[in-house]
C-alpha cells in the first residue's frame, strides 16, 4: 500500500506540473513522467502487459512525437492568457464533475475483494481474450487507426 | 535472504555492463587502429615509464577517462540548465536497466537453493527491452535541445526520428522470433534453444530466423546511432550533433551509452539468436553428446561453463558491430530513413508473416486454446 500512495502522490504531482508550468517542454516531461508512475501502478494491480504496453506506446512513442512537435514549431513559455469567466466556469463545472464520478466508483468498488483468476495480466491472459471474443473490436480499433494515419498523410500533404 | 539474492544477481548484472561499456572504449580504438592499419593510442605508462613499452589500455581506461572527468562542465548560455543536466542520465538509464532481463547462465545451485542467474525474473522480459529501448530516445532529444545550439538540435532531431523508425523494424524483427520459441520471456527462450533439431543441431535462433537476426542486427546498430548510421552524431558535419555542447562527465556518459547499447544489442542477439548461455549439447548434469557419449560434469562447472559462453558470444558480437562501424562509409539521411521505413519494415513484415504461417501449419493447423 505505501507504494501505492507514494506513486499516487508522485503522480499527481507530476500532473500538476504538466498542467501548470511555463514551459511546454517541462509540461511535456512531467507528463512522461506521469506515465511511468501509472504504469508502475498497473504493475501493482498485476497488469503487466499494460503496463509495459503504456512504457512502449505512450511514453516511448506518442510523447516522443509530442516533444518534436513542441520543439521543431516553436517551445515559447506559455503567457497566461485572460480566460473569459464563463470558460473559467466551465472548466471548473466539468472538473467538478469528473472529481464525482471518480470519487463515486472508488467509493462504490471499496471493500470489493473479489480474487483475481490466477494468470490475470500475462500476455497470454489478454491475448487469449483479445484475439477470441474481442476479436471483432481490435480489426475495428487498428482501422481506425489506419484511417487516422491516412488522414493525417493527405493533410500533411495538402498544406505543400 | 531471497532480496540478498536478488541484489547480488542485479549488481552481477550492472557490473557486466559497466566492465564491458568501458571495455569496449579500448576495444574500439585499438580495434579500429588495427582495421586503419595504425597503432592507436599508445602514449601513456605506468608510474612515469616503469615498463619498456607503452600501454594504450592504460590511456584509454585511465588517462581518458580522469581528463573527461576532470574538465570544466560548460553548459552553454541560454541553454536550459536542468534539461541539459538531465539528459546524459536519460540517455543511460534505460540502457543499464536493459541488462536486468538478460538471462547470463542457467542456474546456479548454492546448497539447496536454485538461483536462476537472471536478475530480474520478468515474464515478458522481450517487452520490458523495448519499453527501455524506446525510453532513451528521451536522452537523444532533450540533449539536442536543452543545448540552445544549431547543430545540437539538429542532432539530436534526425537522431530521435531514426531511433523511432529502427525501433519498428526491432520490435517486428522480435515479433517473429516470439512466434517462433511461443514465449516472451528470455530465459526460457534460452532454454527452448537448447532442444536439438533432428537430434543432432541445436535448435539456435539463427536457424530459425535467420532474417529477423538480419533485421535485427541492423536495426540494433542503428537504434544505437554507430556508423553506417551515425549521421545524429556526424563528426565532420554536425561536429558531434546532439551531444555538442557537452563537456567533461556529461560527454563521458553519452559515449558511455554508445558502448552499452554495443553491449546491449550484443546481448540480445546472443540470447535470443545464438542461445545465449546455452553451450551445445550441454545439459545440468554433463554433456550429452549426438552419438550417445555423455561426459557427466559438477553443476558448478556447467553453470561458469555456460556464464563464459554467455560472455564470449557477447565479445564476438561486440566486435562484429566495431567491425562493421570501422568498415562501411556512412549512410546519408535520406538513405538511413529509406533502408529503415522502405526496406527494413517490409522485409520484417513478410518475415512475420511467413513466420506465423509456418508455425500454424507446424501446429497443425489449428489454434491450441
């Protein structure tokens, strides 16, 4: 349990960075870093694949492209802008209002001690199910993800 | 007692890379002296000329070294000071931790006890090389940048985007050899390499995959950005691209990472291609030779056997990659990028694909659930 609070905290933390330092670089980094203590969080709820999948995809990859992004078009410290109130409100309304949803799962599935099936988490485990009854689903996501990278492609090459 | 144990595996493991990441310093300069028909670095002695000949060991693991170490640590004006200091330690950590997965010997039987000599006894240990592999892209970009240079970040730009291609034609390369051993952990991989194919081979990787070895073995040399594919760090064009603006200990740790990801790339292809530990024909208890001859052996000669066989592939690989560093002319940047999305991918691909049919078919063609 103590290493469960001590990478909640560090992760929270890191995500209060990300949101409000200067510096996009920094908020990109401390992002990063928010990743890895997730994934060592997936490691202690036995996940492993996920864990190790959101090293090597999200961290490792996507905010590499992020961080490209930031530094190849321009890493000028961000100047706090002079938000209209009603998007300040907003902003504070839906903020509020994912804090509720999150606070009532934890508190519903508190006490909730049902075992996990022995090889939980293995590659084997969610290869198992992804490739049988999810099957369908996955072709689906990875054409999405083709759409996705062809549009980008025919975007890209319309501004030249 | 088991944490004890543990550590000593992972200090064995972190020593390995520190002895063979240093090592390699002086390999590659006088191996590189030897290729170029030179002497090398020659200069240095002991206790002011003691021995009648002189000793590039000692200038290359001494006296170069305490220089690095010794000069002024410049971080250049405007550069962001803590991004500049963080980014040496990006670079080589990911690649220390790589070496906590990689099985160095079968077993070490202490009394009673039998200690599997990996460090960490991680199930998919193939994944946990990758996550890390992509990690020190991080060192890469951040040195480039945080050093408010021209060159350095253009470095340290072309740099990331060649890790990040390469990294996809690795991790496919490796797709093929998962299918082919049906587990993604190293060290039973090493163990699967152990069987014999019609009695008598061993049943290495590079038997079966004899083009995700290629593949492989080309894309590790250019995660690690040596020639041909070192245009991030170009000498004669971007000075030394992202790691320009590096002085003294910050220097030294970057081309530290050069040698370890030597080592590293080494070690895997020794462990998942040429049977890591794996010495042929020998089991726990002795060989056991194709003809029926079986020589019975100590465990513990079996296991400093396995261990030095581990270690002399891992010399052997080692040198193969200096060798062809010192040997083909650089690749231009469009060409490295070609050869990486154009050439690499697809081949990979194919391999994959060619590689799942067979094993369906081996199986029978049908799915074990």
């Amino acid at each position: 349990m103590t290493a469960f609070w001590i990478l909640a905290i560090l992760a929270v933390l890191s995500a209060i960075v990300t949101i409000l330092h200067r510096s996009p670089v920094y908020g990109a980094l401390a992002l990063v870093q928010t990743l890895l203590l997730i994934a060592a969080m997936f490691v202690l709820l036995d996940a492993h694949l996920v864990a190790l999948l959101q090293v090597i995809v999200y961290a490792g990859a996507i905010m590499v492209l992020f961080l490209f992004v930031i530094m190849l078009l321009g890493a000028e410290d961000e100047v706090r802008l002079e938000g209209r109130s009603a998007l300040r409100l907003g902003a504070l309304v839906s903020a509020a209002a994912l804090a509720v949803e999150l606070a009532t799962v934890v508190v519903a599935k508190r006490g909730d001690d049902t075992a996990l099936p022995a090889a939980f988490g293995t590659t084997e485990a969610l290869a198992e199910r992804l490739f049988s009854r999810w099957a369908l689903p996955f072709e689906l996501t990875s054409l999405l993800l083709m759409v996705a990278v062809v549009g980008a492609v025919v975007l890209a090459r319309r501004k030249a | 007692m088991d944490f004890l144990i543990v550590f000593a595996k992972c200090l064995v493991a972190l020593l390995i890379v520190l002895q063979v990441g240093v090592l390699l310093l002086w390999v590659e300069r006088k191996g590189s002296a030897l290729i170029q028909d030179r002497v090398g670095a020659n200069r240095a002695n002991l206790l002011g000329g003691v021995l009648p000949f002189n000793l590039g060991i000692v200038n290359t693991l001494m006296a170069d070294p305490l220089k690095l170490f010794t000069k002024e640590d410049i971080v250049p004006e405007g550069a962001d000071r803590f991004l500049h200091w963080l980014a040496p330690f990006l670079a080589l950590f990911p690649l220390f931790l790589t070496y906590a997965v990689i099985p160095f010997g079968d077993v070490l039987e202490i009394g009673d006890r039998t200690i599997n000599l990996q460090a960490v006894e991680a199930g998919p240990g193939i994944l946990f090389v990758l996550a890390l592999v992509s990690l020190g892209v991080y060192g890469v970009v951040l040195g480039g940048w945080a050093s408010n240079s021209r060159y350095a970040l253009l470095g340290g730009i072309r740099g990331s985007a060649q890790m990040i291609s390469y990294e996809i034609a690795m991790g496919l390369a490796l797709v093929a050899v998962v299918l082919t051993f049906g587990t993604l952990d190293l060290q039973q991989i090493v163990r699967e390499q152990g069987k014999l194919m019609w009695g008598v081979v061993p049943a290495w990787g590079v038997f079966y995959q004899p083009l995700a070895l290629l593949v492989f073995f080309i894309a590790g040399m250019a995660e690690s950005k040596r020639a041909p594919f070192d245009l991030p760090e170009a000498e004669s064009e971007l000075i030394a691209g992202f790691f320009t603006e590096y002085s003294g200990s910050k220097q030294s740790v970057f081309m530290m990472a050069d040698f370890v990801e030597v080592a590293i790339v080494a070690a895997l292809v020794t462990t998942l291609f040429f049977g890591g530990w794996q010495v042929p024909w020998l089991h726990r208890d002795g060989f056991h030779l194709p003809g029926g001859l079986s020589i019975p052996l100590p465990s513990l000669l079996v296991t400093i056997l396995q261990v030095l066989s581990f270690l002399v592939k891992l010399a052997i690989f080692c040198w193969l990659q200096i060798l062809v560093r010192w040997t083909l002319p650089r690749l231009r940047y469009d060409q490295l990028m070609n050869l990486g999305w154009k050439r690499l991918l697809p081949i990979a691909l194919v391999n994959v694909a060619i590689t799942a049919v067979l094993a369906l078919a081996l199986q029978g063609w049908t799915v074990a659930s």
